[in-house]
C-alpha cells in the first residue's frame, strides 16, 4: 500500500509536533502529522507546570543559562542553552497570539500582564501557566488550530513502525506507518520526516507519562543509523501522587515553588539534611532525598504539605491538582499529599543540532525525543515545554529554508508481510512489558549500582532475542510494537549507564559515588 508524498511528515501530535506543523503551515507548508491515538493526546496534556522564559522585569537571560546550567550538573551544552533561553519570551508569545489562555497577574489593574510562578532550580519567577493545566491549555489550543487548517492533514489512530532511507544514501525518505483499527501497514514518501514522539519513560514500572511514552522516535533513529546521546539521565520527578487507584498523577512541582514542604510521616522535614535550597533544590537530588527517606525508614511514601497558604490560595492557584486528590478522599487544604518520586523525562535522546537536525539528512528530532544539549545530566523544571517549543521553531524554520533543495521520494518499497503469520502467543507481550518495567524500575531506577546494570544487561539481551524472533515471524501490532521500542531504549539506557563511571545529575551509582573533574557526555552509535 502506497499513500501520496506527504512534504513533511510529523510523527507525534504534542507541543513540539503542532507548533511545528503551525508554524510550516503558516508559512504555506504542506504537512501531515500522525499520532498514536486522538489529535489532542499525548505528554503534553499532561504537563501541569509551565513554561519558563524571562518575562520579568526583574529576570535576566544570563539568569536563567546559569540556572540551567547549574541543574544540569556540568553536561548542559551551553550553546544550546543560550539559544534556547533567547527564544524563550517569544514561543510564549507565539502561543498568546495563538489565543492559549495563561494566568494573568492579579495584581496588574490592565490585566496584561503574565502571572509568573517559580520552581525548583529557578532563581526567579519566570514560570508561565495557565493555572496548574498549562499543558492542556496549550495542547488543546494547538490541536484546534492544527484540526481546522487545511494544509495540515491529521492521521489519527497511526503508528510508524520504522523510518525508510534511500538505498546507499543517509537520507530519509519517509516511514512505514501502521493503522492502529485495521492492522495494515503502508509506505508513507515523505520530502522531511520530523521525530516530534516525547520520551520514553513507560520503560519503568511507574511513570507520569501516558502509555504511549514508548520511546519510539529513539527506536527508529537509532535502527535507521542515528547516534543518541545521554540515555543513562532519566528523569524521575520527586512528587507523584502515592495512590493505588491514581499511579501517574503528577503533583506539581509549582506546590513547592510555592511554599509547599516535604515532610516524614511523623510530621518532620527532612530536605534540610541534603540541600540548603530545600524543596526547591534540583529535581535529581530531590528524588533521591526522598528515595534515602524512604529506605532509611522503610515508608512507603513521604507528604508534601500545602495546608498553611490556605483554601482560598490552594484552590486559585491548583484546582486540577486539588479536585482530582478530593476525588480520591484527600483534602489537601486540610491534610498533607502522600507523595513517592515516579519516572518523568527522558533528558537524553536523538542528537540534533540547532536546526533539530540529525545524523540523516531529510529526518529532525524535536521535543523530548531529542538530546540538544540543553539539559546535561538533569532537566530543570518547566525547561520541558520551552525546548519542544524553541527547538519545533528551528525546524520549521530550517524546512522552510531548504524547503527547495528537499528532493521529492520516489516509489518506496511496500511493507512485505507474506511471510509472516497472526500471532497465538499475544500473552507473550504482556508478560514482556511487565518483565522489562520491572526490573528497569529495580536495577536502573534512582540508585544504580554494577550488580544491578550487569542483571538489566542480561534481561534486556533476552527480550531483545525473543523480540526479534516475534517480529520476523508474526504480524505486528501496535502493542507489539510499542514493547520492540521499549526494549531497544531500554537497551540504549543500560549501555549507557554502564559506560558512566561516576555519578553525576540523574544517574546515581553507589559504585561510583565521585563525580569526575570533566564532564563528558554519553554518545552511542549504531
């Protein structure tokens, strides 16, 4: 099955893939974007916090690079972190065009001016949201506009399986896509592919991302022959709500930007004992405060208290986060929020450059997907949003540039599934997932250590060889699919962990407590 050439192809439909397509669109662009499930769907949703920029008269740039750089524990590329600081104040402003409705300060009698809120690793209010939901004020904005412009074309429900390069060349020409309903799988040419599909943190047992998190842009970059760089930096953000019937509920990390306190059970703070920036210490030392705690006294959870800035604060400022802790019997204008670290973002991914361009020509990475440089070893908070905005920019920018020089795909090779069979041992994928985020969760979780990466090394190769011999014999399906990708990221992370003889940001190794004089970024190719 062949489709028609599609100019630019956008695999994923969060922030970073809807900006882009806007803005190419904009410009008079042809673009289709594909996405798992619905248009409006994906991480972004998800994102309570915000998004940083210098909007205050008070903040500076240079604040806000030695901000990054500093969380980033020495591995920041600093080019990177100018560049993306620069174009911070107008993505917001691009999106205020756009009709995203922020917060406005209270207090500016015109009401025009933003509502800046703070959080940990920032030494300025400069965090612009729309309430405690900005990410879904900002996806489902996007999707509106991207859903009602007619150069952007939207296939919902689709899945790519792999990228295709043109024989003897290092330039991709499209991918294979399959349609999630009815199973089948066709050859989309494409002038440009863009990888805009987010992280790949459901390769832990519990993440805040939604299921699709499955790392499959990482996947398919790196089996089409790109390098991927820092894998071993996988975020775990220090406050997930601890419930048994919500385990991927975020509490923001703004309730500490705004006077929220970590605590024992027994009523006791703790961040004293490890940072003298206290809860608003980077995420990364944070977590793995909160993970000592935990196993010092063998609790299950930590609190985090809001109680004393009041009802009438608590429920201006967090209402999402409040109506859905009152939904599962927690007041938290009354009562502190049970709280443990939960995977969140992956800070390593597809190396691009400033353009989003990576390794192969014609194939760009924007969003979580890809490793800029901009976060080094630990991602500060709301610097998510802010990349997948800055850098959706500088592909559609550079696209439009060389939009003459990008060379129509000719006929590409049909999917061939003659030789392969249905599946009867589907039972096989569920117990994999389970298998893989678990002892990913165990082995290569907040502490590491050489015992347990050798224990992840030798299950990852298992499932990599049961994987392999599943896909060349059985029709695939996007379960199947999302676990293939999963494996594989999970694979780059364990290398990548193994080859970092140090601690440093978000890996922590037992066996390796120092952290060294230089610091060196983990680069992995094919």
């Amino acid at each position: 099955m062949h489709s028609e050439t599609a100019p630019v192809l956008i695999l994923g439909s969060g922030a970073a893939g809807l900006s882009c397509a806007l803005r190419l669109a904009e410009a008079g662009r042809e673009v289709t974007v594909v996405c798992k499930g619905e248009l409006a769907s994906g991480a972004t949703l998800w994102a309570q916090g915000g998004i940083s920029a210098v909007l205050g008269s008070d903040d500076s740039l240079e604040a806000h690079v030695q901000d990054t750089l500093i969380a980033g524990a020495g591995l920041c590329d600093e080019a990177a972190v100018r560049y993306t600081v620069a174009h911070g104040a107008e993505v917001v402003h691009w999106l205020l065009e756009r009709g995203v409705a922020f917060t406005r300060d209270e207090n500016d009698p015109a009401n025009q001016r933003l509502h800046l809120t703070r959080e940990g690793g920032h030494s300025h209010r400069r965090i612009a949201h729309a309430a405690d939901a900005t990410g879904r004020a900002v996806e489902t904005t996007l999707a509106t506009l991207a859903a009602s412009h007619p150069r952007i074309h939207v296939r919902e429900h689709t899945m790519a399986v792999d990228l295709i390069v043109a024989g003897g060349t290092r330039r991709v020409v499209g991918a294979y896509l399959l349609d999630v309903k009815t199973g089948a799988v066709q050859a989309q040419p494409a002038r440009a592919v863009v990888l805009a599909t987010g992280g790949a943190n459901q390769v832990y047992l519990y993440s805040s991302n939604p299921h699709g998190a499955s790392g499959d842009g990482i996947a398919m970059a790196w089996r089409a022959g790109c390098r991927v760089a820092n894998m071993e930096f996988m975020q775990f953000h220090p406050t997930g709500l601890y419930h048994p019937e919500s385990r991927a509920f975020l509490i923001s990390e703004a309730l500490r930007g705004e006077g929220a306190r970590l605590t024992l059970p027994d009523g006791s703070p703790f961040m004293q004992r490890f940072d003298a920036r206290l809860e608003l210490a980077p995420r990364d030392i944070v977590a793995r405060a909160i993970d000592h705690e935990m196993k010092r006294l063998g609790i299950r959870h930590v609190l985090l208290d809001i109680r004393h800035r009041g009802a009438e604060f608590i429920g201006s400022h967090f209402p999402s986060i409040q109506a859905h802790c009152l939904s599962l019997g927690i007041d938290i204008t009354q009562q502190p929020i049970p709280v443990v670290p939960i995977a969140h973002f992956t800070c390593g991914g597809v190396r691009t450059d400033l353009d989003a361009r990576t390794d192969l020509d014609g194939l760009y990475a924007i969003g979580e997907v890809a490793c800029t440089g901009l976060h080094g070893a630990n991602r500060m908070a709301s610097n998510s949003l802010l990349e997948c905005l800055v850098f959706a920019r500088a592909a559609a920018l550079d696209l439009d540039h060389r939009w003459h020089s990008l060379a129509e795909a000719s006929e590409l090779p049909a999917w061939d599934a003659s030789r392969v069979s249905n599946s009867d041992e589907d039972v096989v994928i569920a117990h994999n997932w389970l298998e893989l985020r678990t002892f990913m969760w165990d082995y290569v979780g907040i502490v590491r250590t050489k015992k347990r990466l050798m224990r992840a090394r030798h299950r990852v190769d298992l499932l990599l060889n049961e994987i392999d011999a599943f896909y060349r014999h059985y029709r695939i399906s996007a379960d199947f699919l999302e676990l293939r990708n999963l494996v594989t990221v999970a694979d780059l992370i364990v290398r990548s962990a193994t080859l970092r003889h140090e601690s440093r940001g978000l890996h922590y190794n037992l066996d390796y407590p120092q952290t060294e004089t230089q610091a060196r970024a983990t680069v992995l190719t094919p």
